[in-house]
C-alpha cells in the first residue's frame, strides 16, 4: 500500500531558516509525523495545516535542535503518541534539562579554551535552550532511542547519520525511496557543522554520515527546512566538495600558532562575510565551523595542536 506524505511548513523565529518542515505520514491507518517545529506555537500551525495532530501514532524526531523538538512535548501531550529519536542526542536533551546550568557551564568553558573572547562570554549561550523552558523536556517521553539503522513497521525504515548532532537519524520510505533528512542534507544551506563533546570529530562523522545516503537510490529528499526535492547523491557531492574547499582554507589559514576563534575571523564567510559582520548568533555559528574543521584536520594530522597558557591552538604541519 503506497504512503501518503504531506508537507507542513511552520514558521520559526530563526532569521536565516524563517520555515520549518514537518511530514505527515499516513499509511494503512499508520500516522507519523516527522518532526515536531519549535514549540507549542508551531503545533498550532501545524493543525491550522490541516494536521489532526491527536491521531498522530508516532512522532520522528530527526535530531535534538530546538527547531525540531520544541513541539514534540505538546504533540505527545495531545495525541498520547510514541516518539523515536536517536538515543545520544535524547542523552544530550535530558543532561541539558536535568542541570541545564552545569551544561552552560561546561559549554562556555569549552569555548573559552578554543580562543573564544572572555569578554563575549555570555554570548556564546545565546539561543541555547539552557532556560526554564529546558526542564519541561524532562516530561517528554521517548519510546524509542535508535542507536544503529532499524525498521519501525513495514514501510518505515530509519538510518543513523551523526555530524549535524550526534545523534541524527534520517528516516526512510523504502518502497518509495523517499529520504527524511532533517537537517543531515539540506538543499540551499551547508548544515551547520558544530562540535558538542570535545573527543569528538564531528565533521569526520558527517563527512562519513554523507556517504552513507549516497548511492542508496533515493529518489527525493524531504529536509528539515525547504521543499522536497530530487538528486539526493549530487547534492551531498556538493556538500561534500564545500567542506573539502573550507577544510583547505582553515588548513591554509593556520600558518601560526591560532585559536579557532582566531582562525575563524580570518576566514570569508558565506556571501563574503566577516565574523565582524555577524550578529552574535551567527558568530557562535561560524566559531563552532571553525572549530569542528580545526578538530577534523587536527585528527587527520593536517594541523598540529598545542596548548598554550590553557588556549588550545592549532597549526598547520610543516610537509
Ligand atoms: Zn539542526
Ligand atoms: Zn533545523
């Protein structure tokens, strides 16, 4: 029996996304729906669309951001529905929500070692769910936590694709082969590329996490942000040749002893833009690229790294 799927976009209050992409799913008396918009305020968009959302039976959540979880409470709250998400980013939520201030703490401690300026300090937090809200996630029950690639039922299938969170899942309609991406492939934007544990190499997952949907015959792409659209594989060689493009610019930009947040002043931006340039948000953007590409070349001997009077720095390996 063929799976009906429709498309709600709602509106978020994220300058540079401006719409948020949620799927209904309906086969055989099946619901699901894929992601779950910003907050409580997105679920009433979404039944504005035409969503009945106390039939949903199971909500897909793509990865942890704000921009995909924040409904899911009232979701379940509504229509008593299971949830699946991947089990580290569900670890990340309630370690968030449990002490949200010893998360903060650890966060700007981290940035403050990579070179990020102390007298910035409060805004590197800045549109981090670490408020009162953060608690309410505690409430949200998660049935299922996906750790490695599984079905849900006999048309839905999902796949691990850490990198954009560690725990990002793309769920997938195999007879159809329809790609729920989240924020994994986007169509006019690279994914942002952070770095949320230390020891991790999170570009060096994502990089891997790409090739894992190339080539699997996917016929469209349905992202977390934007239209469906075709050509899944030529789109991830595009991402694909970005990064390698920014990894040799940062590379090339080390030929001192600099911090992450040092080489990301020095770097062109997107539209020729300069950290300078960028309102808060967007420069903890641009700093959390910097770094995951400085870890990445630093895990794949390109740049050496070096700790000076607790500032990790980086350079680049003399050949
Ligand atoms: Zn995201
Ligand atoms: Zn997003």
């Amino acid at each position: 029996m063929p799976v009906d799927v429709k498309l709600h976009e709602v509106k978020i209050p994220i300058r540079a996304l401006k719409l948020a992409s949620l799927y209904e799913i309906r086969s055989d008396g099946f619901v699901g729906l894929v992601d779950s918009g910003m907050s409580e305020s997105s679920v009433k968009m979404l039944e504005a669309s035409g969503m009945k959302v106390e039939d949903i039976d199971l909500l897909m959540l793509t990865h942890l951001h704000v921009d995909h979880v924040g409904g899911a409470l009232a979701i379940q709250e509504m229509s008593g529905c299971r949830v699946a998400m991947g089990e580290h980013d569900y670890r990340i939520l309630r370690d968030i929500a449990e002490d949200p201030d010893a998360f903060k703490a650890r966060y700007v401690k981290r940035a403050l070692e990579y070179g990020f300026p102390s007298d910035l300090e409060t805004s590197i937090t800045r549109g981090l769910p670490f408020d009162s809200n953060a608690r309410r996630l505690l409430d949200l029950k998660v049935d299922i936590t996906i750790v490695q690639d599984g079905r849900l039922n006999s048309d839905l299938t999902y796949m691990t694709v850490p990198g954009h969170s560690p725990g990002s899942v793309a769920f997938i309609v195999e007879g159809q082969g329809l790609l729920f991406s989240g924020d994994h492939v986007l169509e006019r934007i690279t994914p942002n590329i952070g770095v949320y544990e230390e020891k991790q190499d999170m570009l060096g997952e994502y990089l891997e996490s790409l090739d894992r949907v190339k080539g699997k015959g996917f016929r469209v792409c349905l992202p977390g942000h934007g239209r469906p659209f075709a050509g899944v594989d030529e789109r991830v060689a595009e991402i694909k040749e970005h990064h390698s493009l920014r990894l040799k610019e940062i590379e090339e930009s080390c030929t001192d002893w600099s911090s992450a947040y040092t080489v990301a002043s020095r770097i062109i931006w997107n539209r020729g833009r300069h950290l300078s340039d960028m309102n808060e948000m967007e420069r903890n953007f641009a700093f959390g690229e910097a770094l995951s590409h400085l870890i990445h070349l630093s895990r794949t001997e390109r740049v050496a790294r070096k700790e000076f009077d607790g500032i990790i720095k980086f350079r680049k390996e003399e050949p």
